[in-house]
C-alpha cells in the first residue's frame, strides 16, 4: 500500500524519474523508456477497469505507436468501508470489507 501511495504521489507530481534506481546504468541510460512502462502500469491500474487498456494497446504503446493517456486517475486502491474496530486487550483491531472482483471485471472488455 506505501508503494502505491508513493508511486500515485510522485506521478500527480510528474517526478517519476525520481523512481528509477540510481545505481542501474541501464535503467538511467533508458529513463524515457522506463517511465513510459510506469505511466503504463498506471493507465492499466485505473480503478474504473472501463479506463484501463487493453492488452493490445499496451503493446502498442510499449512499441512506441502510441501514447499513454494522460486523463487519468492515480487512485488506484480499491475503496474500502468504514472499518470496524474490535477490542483485544484495550487494542483495536480493523477489518477491512471489500468486494473481491471477478477476472473479468478486472480485466475489462475484450
């Protein structure tokens, strides 16, 4: 959950390059490329599986045809309801409710 949070608030910041490790040459000399395959990751994270890409168009992008969208939305979790605490020796316990999605809701359409 950090690592999504972090990735969601370096790209609404457009600081992706930040991501890509220091001390890989390769990933330095290829930057671009590595950034694009985030803001892909990102465009296939939407949380409205109707936004994300098909596979298809992630070939195309990766190929350089075409480009990430850029109307996104970087809130990738999953919405949760309210937690419910339950007491164990003065502590709080929270349990999270969601509603598992089928693989093909989070696939989107073919």
């Amino acid at each position: 959950m950090h690592l999504l949070h972090f990735f969601m608030k370096k790209i609404k910041e457009f600081q992706l390059l930040d991501l890509i490790d220091t001390y890989n040459e390769d990933m330095q000399l290829h930057g671009a490329e590595v950034v694009n395959m985030m803001r892909v990751a990102a465009w296939c994270l939407q949380h409205d599986f109707k936004k994300r890409p098909s596979m298809s168009m992630v070939v195309k992008v990766l190929e350089g045809d075409v480009n990430v969208e850029f109307d996104l939305d970087y809130y990738f979790l999953n919405p949760t309801l309210p937690s419910m605490g339950t007491g164990v020796d003065n502590q709080e316990e929270h349990l999270v409710v969601v509603t598992p999605l089928s693989p093909s809701i989070l696939s989107g359409p073919r």
